[in-house]
C-alpha cells in the first residue's frame, strides 16, 4: 500500500524525537562539565520547543457541501472506525472548527458563542479568555458519543435580519452573499462563532493543527480568519465539488481568500464517484472526470496537475473495511502523496537546518573555548617544567611575575568596560526601531492617512507604503548589526593582541530573510483591501479588528528580529566572559600551584601531573563533543523517508545511541 499523509507525517514526528533526543544530549553535555552559557542555554531551549512544538496547520476551504469534513475524516481520522467530524447531506460543519492537541488543555470540544462578534475583542484575544468558551467533555472511549458531541458544530438558529446584520450575516449591500430567509423573515445563523477540539490523536500530538472552515457566508464575516488563520496556515486544501466544477461562490473564495501564496497550495475536486455512469464505459467517465479537472484549471488559473480527482467517502469506506481496491478506485493515495511531498520535507529541511546549524556554531564556541584552555595550560606546564632543579628564591621571582602578570591583565577591564558601554548603546539603537510601539505606530500613520476611510484605492496605496517603510526598518537593523558586528572585530583584534585573548567575532547576523515575511504579510493582506472587500472594510469592526490582526502578524515578525539580534550579542559577550573568566582561573592555578611548590619540595611533579590530566581531559570533552554533534548532524540530516517504507528510516533514527 503506498504511504499515507498520516504515515508521512508520523515519520516527521519520530526524526523531531530522534533530532531533539540528540540536541537534549548536547546540551545535557556541556550542562554537566559547566560549558553552557546563558545565550546557548536559551537557543537549546528554544530549538528543542520548536521541535516538540511547532504546529502544521492544513487549512480546508470549501463551500458548503463539498464532502470537506468527509476528506478530514479519510485522511486523519479513519483508525477510529467510524466518522468523526460530520459529514452529511446539506450544511454540516457551521463554524470554523481547529482540531489540535496541547497536553496543558483537557481533551474536549471549546465552543465560543457567536454574539462574541458584538464584542470588540479579536478571537486572539478571546483564545486566553476560558470563561467565555463552552466546554463539552470527550469521553476517548466511546466514539458514538464523541460524534455525537462534535455534532454541535452543526447548530444552526434563527434570527431576525437585524440581529443577523448586527452579527455581520446579513448585508444589505450584497444581497447575493446573505443566507436564505424562512416564510415568517427570519435567518439562520450558526450558533457558534468557533471550535476547538483538542484530541490526544497521533497526528495531532505530533503538532498538525486541521483547520475546518465553512462556507463563502462565514468565511466572508469572520475577519480572525480571513485575515489571521487562513494566511498563517503552511497548506491550503480547496474542495470543489466534481459534479459541480467551479460554481460562482466557489470563485469567489478562490478570488478573495485563496489566491494568494502560501507554502502549499492543493485543489481536490472530490466526489468523483457522482460522475460514475452505468450507460457510460470506464473509459469515457475517464474522459469526463478529465475535461472537469481541465476545467477547473483554466478557470482557477493553475497547472492541470494541481488538480486532484479523489472520491472522499469512497476513501473513507475503503480504509474502514480494508478495501485496498477501492481507496486505489478513490485515488486519495495520489493526493495525499502530493500534499506530503509537498509540504513535509520542506519543514524537515527547515528544522534540520536550523539545529545543525546552532550545533555547529555551538561546537564553534566551545573549540575556541578548548583551544584557549589547551594554550593556558601549555604555558602552565612550560613554566612547571622550567622549575625542575631552581631554587625557592627562583620560584618566589615567579610568584611574584605571575601576581605583576595577573594585575596588568586587570587592565584589560577597563577597556572591557568601554567597549560593553559602546556594544550596549550599538544595540540599544538596533532594537529600538523593532520594537512593539514602533511597530503600533507606524499601523497608526496608516490610519491616519486613510482618516477613518477604507476606499479601495487608498487602503491599498496606504498599506504598501507600510510595508516598505516596515522593510525599510529591516534593513536598518542589518546595518547596525553589521556596524556592531564591525565594532567587535576591532575591538576583539586589539584585545586579543593586548592581552591575549583568543576572541573571534562569529559571521555577521543576516536579518534581511525577514523582509520575505512582510512581503508575504503584505501579499496576503493586500487583497483584503481590494474592490470586492470595500463594504466590509467600512464596517468600523471590520477596521478595528484588521487593525489588530496585522499588528499581532506585525509584531511577532519583528519580535523574532529583535530576539536574534539580541541572542546574537549575547553570544558575542558570552564569549568575552568566558575567556575573561578562564584567564583569571588560571592566574589562580599558576599562582596556588608555584606557592605549594615553595612550600613542598615534592609538589613539582605532582602539580605537572595535574596540569596534564587537566590538558587531557579537555581534549576527551573536545571529542565528545565532536562525537554529540556528529551523531545530531547524522540524525537531522537522514536522507528522506522512502516511498515504499514509510517511516523506516525515522525509526532507524530512534535505534541510533540516544545517550
């Protein structure tokens, strides 16, 4: 049987415990033997959550009744043996709905009532807000009765059509997008606005996060998810309907919410079997199920073969009764190939560089570090063996040179001092224009210029100009990084000539890569500003939260700049630290070592032994921790899984020494 979507991602789960297992063996390392400094203690710290905790959101977008919630329950949820998310004729899912797991969270559905849309507070901000949510309890156990919980997603009522515009379902301007209206003018609108589930399943716990919207009505009057979910998710999955093609609301939610990047991007025109014709030969529903896929193509304006036949509930029937000819007659295999290939091994590839690459530079310090503590005890056992056979007064003249060398050394302080005090005021400039408020008041400017007024042309035209000055701050974070960066080459140079440091500036910090998330952000957010969105951006909600939202995406952009530009100069005056605290440790051994052999004639030989298996034992820690690296690196780099032995290698990863 070829790999599933779930086997795929279940691979990528068991190299994240193989990769962290290694990381947490490094860092425990150099822990133990006190080589951890604070800076390399916060970037194992927050690499080691990345592994375990980065999230991979599949978002799946589809109008109503596309057989979407059937799709989630064949690819994810088929072990369970029976539907979990509902999936029937009509209108099922009403709200959008996150399925996920966090082991702090109980396992249960969350449910947030609709009229939170009255409320100013963005679905963010409600998120750290319980008290306003709705908890039913899942019982693992009995899966009748966890369908039938997960059924309230499906509660609808009614309501007067002021209400219904009150809460943003009704709208005068687009008569085209309200929902139908019962004989005695009333409106059905769901009675949630949101749902979580949180479920300790196998793929959630490896950090997928399924997102399940509904249709073009509720896509259209949520703004937290128009503007926050859908563009943060890593892959996007649109489900048309194969009987149906490309209706007019689906292009809709392709125009206005779809076509934008994101890291993956699939179209899954289900329900293939509904072509299925008994006057009609195989070849000729083929050649049906073709021309649709065609279609459906040109209208959306991508490639043919990024559209996918599949039948979801054949799929799902096929997985429940084992039928391996007719989840092949599905064809859902093919795309979830697709999806995985598609997307998991550039999150692997992202996570393996950035371990490896912390590893080594961590290995880079340490081996500076080692090589300084070879050299000091080199000249220590140069000047020990210098004193077989000397005189008591020739080893006072020592003592007495090691105390003059100790206080010139001191000097070196005050020039530390100057230079920190310069460093400190460098970086203080750096992250000063990243910083939160200037963030909140450049979205300020952005408001005044539009004065309260969302016009297309304007909205547009404002938020460009956003961005650029936005990449503009970018770019002058680079260059006061690389100033700094410039500050302590020369500053190391004249120190390490001066007084003997061995101090090395690592390579200049590149903070330009975050220039590509603005210009996504702005991708993204740029059509929200467009001609079919102008009413809904007049709404002063709409306005309010828009604003918030793309602070929040804003913020957390220039926040992780800040918190590497900051980590990168920790390093840098760890490194200072460290080396300034091992040259006084050696002034004290130099010093405690001749003093006892002034005061015993037999200390000689006995401190020289010391002093050497003091050299031998840094050379073990160098190749231990050459070997801890080596086995990180061959871990995070295992060759990607094969097609026909989903997750072998993974596992060959886990049989790997851990220790």
């Amino acid at each position: 049987m070829m790999p599933t979507f779930a086997s795929h991602l279940d691979a990528l789960g068991q190299w994240r415990v193989a990769t962290d297992s290694k990381l947490a063996a490094l860092a425990r390392f150099a822990r133990e033997h006190d080589l951890l400094d604070d800076s390399s203690a916060e970037w194992f710290e927050a690499m080691r959550h990345r592994l375990s905790g980065e999230k991979l959101m599949v978002a799946f977008v589809a109008e109503f009744s596309r057989g979407k919630s059937e799709l989630i329950n064949a690819i994810f949820f088929s072990d369970k043996g029976r539907r979990m998310m509902p999936a029937s004729a009509g209108r099922t899912t009403m709200c959008p709905v996150e399925l996920g797991y966090d082991a702090e969270d109980p396992v249960g559905l969350t449910l947030l009532p609709i009229e939170t849309r009255l409320q100013a507070a963005s679905l963010s901000e409600l998120r750290t807000q319980p008290q306003v949510w709705t908890m039913i309890e899942l019982d693992l156990s009995n899966p009748e009765g966890m369908a039938a919980a997960l059924a309230e997603v499906m509660r609808t009522r009614l309501v007067s059509k002021e209400e219904a515009r009150k809460l943003g379902f009704w709208d005068d301007e687009r008569p085209d997008d309200n929902p139908p209206v019962t004989a005695d003018d009333q409106v059905e609108i769901p009675v949630w606005r949101h749902a979580r589930i949180n479920l300790p399943h196998p793929l959630l716990k490896r950090g997928l996060v399924v997102l399940d919207t509904p249709g073009l009505n509720a896509i259209g009057t949520e703004p937290e998810l128009t503007l926050g979910l859908l563009p943060q998710a890593h892959a996007t999955v649109f489900i048309l309907g194969a009987d149906t093609g490309v209706t007019k609301s689906d292009l809709s939610i392709w125009r206005d919410h779809l076509s934008g990047p994101a890291l993956a991007r699939y179209v899954a025109l289900n329900k293939i079997d509904s072509l299925a014709d008994p006057l009609s030969t195989p070849e000729q529903v083929q050649q049906t199920i073709t021309r649709q896929c065609e279609s459906v193509a040109q209208t959306l304006e991508i490639p043919t073969e990024h559209v996918f036949p599949i039948s979801a509930r054949q799929a799902l029937a096929a997985r429940l009764n084992g039928d391996a000819q007719g989840l092949a007659n599905s064809r859902l295999e093919a795309f979830e190939t697709a999806l995985s290939e598609g997307l998991l091994p550039k999150r692997r590839e992202n996570l393996a560089h950035a371990s490896v690459d912390g590893a080594r530079q961590f290995q880079g310090q340490l081996n500076r570090r080692f090589a300084e503590m070879r050299r000091l005890y080199a000249d220590q056992l140069l000047e020990l063996r210098g004193l077989r056979g000397k005189s008591s007064g020739k080893v006072q003249l020592m003592l007495q040179r090691v105390q003059a060398e100790a206080a010139e050394f001191e000097q070196c302080t005050a020039r530390l001092a100057a230079m920190r005090s310069v460093h400190a005021r460098m970086l203080k400039d750096a992250l000063a224009e990243l910083s939160a408020d200037r963030v909140r008041q450049e979205v300020d400017v952005l408001q005044q210029v539009l004065g309260g007024s969302w016009l297309p042309l304007g909205a547009k035209k404002a938020f460009v100009e956003l961005c650029a000055r936005l990449r503009g701050l970018i770019e002058q974070a680079q260059q006061r990084s690389e100033e700094i960066h410039s500050m302590l080459v020369a500053s190391f140079a004249k120190l390490n000539a001066e007084f003997g440091f061995s101090l090395v500036a690592d390579v200049p910090l590149d903070v330009r890569k975050y220039a590509d998330d603005l210009n996504l952000i702005e991708r993204n957010y740029v059509q929200y500003l467009g001609l079919s969105q102008a009413f809904r951006l007049a709404q002063p909600g709409f306005q309010e939260q828009f604003r918030r939202m793309l602070i929040s995406r804003l913020r957390v952009v220039f926040e992780t700049v800040s918190n590497d530009i900051e980590l990168w100069n920790k390093t840098a005056s760890a490194q200072v630290d460290g080396q300034l605290r091992e040259r006084r440790r050696n002034f004290k051994r130099r010093y405690e070592s001749l003093d006892r052999i002034q005061s015993a004639s037999g200390e000689l030989d006995v401190r020289l032994q010391e002093v050497q298996a003091q050299d031998e034992r840094v050379l073990q820690l160098q190749t231990r921790l050459g070997t801890l690296v080596d086995e990180l690196v061959k871990v995070a780099e295992l060759p990607a899984v094969e097609a026909e032995h989903p997750g072998l290698t993974a596992m060959k990863a886990i049989s790997l020494d851990l220790t």
